[in-house]
C-alpha cells in the first residue's frame, strides 16, 4: 500500500501537472496517489485542498480522475474523491437520489459538474415555465400547449385557460416523480429529462426550476439519444 503522505504529495503533483496543462502527467502522476489506497478521506481530502484553489479546474480535474485513476480505486475513495472535487455532491446523489456509482463516474467522465445533477435532482418544479427560444415565459407555454396539448387529449386553444392549466399540472407531475419512469441528463444541453416509456410522456427542465418542454415522443429518440451519449440515463 502506497503511505498516505506519499498519496497527498501524488495527488498534489497530479493536479499541478494538469493546471499545467499536462492531463496525461496529471493521470500518472494521480494513479500514484490512489493506487492500493483504502483512506477515502485522506485522499479526499488531499484533493479537495487543490480544487479550492483552483475552482475553474473543478471539471477538469474530476474528468481526469475519473477517466485514468478512480476506475482502480475501491468504491468509497471514489464517491469521497468526487465529493472533494464537487463538494459532497457524489455522495448526495448517491444516498439521497440513489444514482449508481458507475453512473456518477460515467457523469464525471463526461466532464459533468456533479453539483448541477444534483441541483437538478433535487429541484421542486412548481410549475414555472423556461422562456424558451421566445425569451418569454408565457409564449413558450402558449406555444408548446398549441403544438403539443393535443397529445394529451386537451384542446390546444388558448382560449381554453382550464386546460392549459391541466397541461401544466401534468408537466408539474411528471417531472417531480422518481418511481415508475426513467431519468436522464442531457450532457450537451445540461438539464433533466423524465420520461415514461408506457405513456411517451417526456418532461423536460433545467436547474432554475423551470419547465422546458412537455410532449410525447417515442421510445426510438430516447434510446437514441442514449447510445450516441446525448443522455445518461440517472438510474442505471
């Protein structure tokens, strides 16, 4: 087993190599650091000391971790080093919103920032629509109720105030379950989609609470937004 002030310095050398600009010096340098080590909060720790002082290398740091080091650290060091680099939010999303330790590592190999999966995860929607390409919130829903209200046998019309208002409600309560449907991460847009595979319900929002889209599509675009790695899917 490689002694723990030898890992610190390790790590310390990993993280240096990679403000340099040296990410495959950085992942040498860091397999040394977590190689055989069982001290999660140590290593942890050693790290957590350099994203403090360098923030903007945050994603960075946990892409290189992720990808060349933490794969051969037992489970705990890796939850305890990403909660270092993303402060606590690995172990929150795995404890609180139970996302597989494999994902967490696949999300942070991606170069996504843990924290905001975590927001995501944890945002209460009430109902609060995105302004949309319309840069205007009302609009946004207005057009996604004309185009889409249909498809949950509501009339579409803007006239028809009680049933948009249906329209948001199911929104609202789709995208606040966690049973009984799937939930990804859109890795290029950065928010959250619910989907319900028996209904092709798809909800979609972002981390300010707000309601992007809500429409049926088909099993086919998700599995493939899926397999070109669009979506990670949050609970495999």
């Amino acid at each position: 087993m490689v002694p723990v002030v030898g890992a610190v310095a390790d790590a310390r050398d990993a993280v240096q190599a990679l403000i340099n600009g040296d990410k495959l010096g950085a992942a040498f340098n860091a397999a040394g650091a977590f190689s055989g080590i069982g001290d999660a909060v140590k290593v942890g720790g050693a790290v957590g000391l350099f994203v403090t002082k360098y923030p903007s290398k945050v994603v960075d740091i946990a892409k290189v971790l992720a990808k060349h080091v933490l794969p051969y650290a037992p489970e705990l060091v890796k939850i305890k080093t990403l909660d270092a680099v993303f402060d606590g939010a690995a172990s929150a999303l795995k404890s609180t919103h139970y996302v597989p330790t494999n994902t967490i590592m696949r999300l942070a190999d991606a170069g996504v920032d843990l924290k905001r999966v975590q927001t995501l995860l944890s945002t209460m929607y009430i109902g609060k629509w995105s302004p949309g390409r319309f840069e205007n919130a009302a609009v946004n829903l207005n057009d996604h109720f004309m185009r889409h209200g249909r498809e949950f046998g509501l009339s579409g019309d803007l006239s028809d105030l009680v049933g948009k208002q249906q329209y948001v409600d199911m929104a609202v309560h789709l995208i606040n379950k966690r049973q009984e449907v799937e939930i990804y991460y859109n890795v290029q847009r950065q928010n959250m989609l619910i989907y319900h595979r028996t209904t092709k319900e798809l909800v979609i929002g972002n981390v300010d609470g707000e309601i992007q889209s809500f429409r049926k599509n088909r099993a086919t675009y998700i599995d493939t937004l899926v397999n070109c790695g669009t979506l990670v899917n949050l609970m495999e």
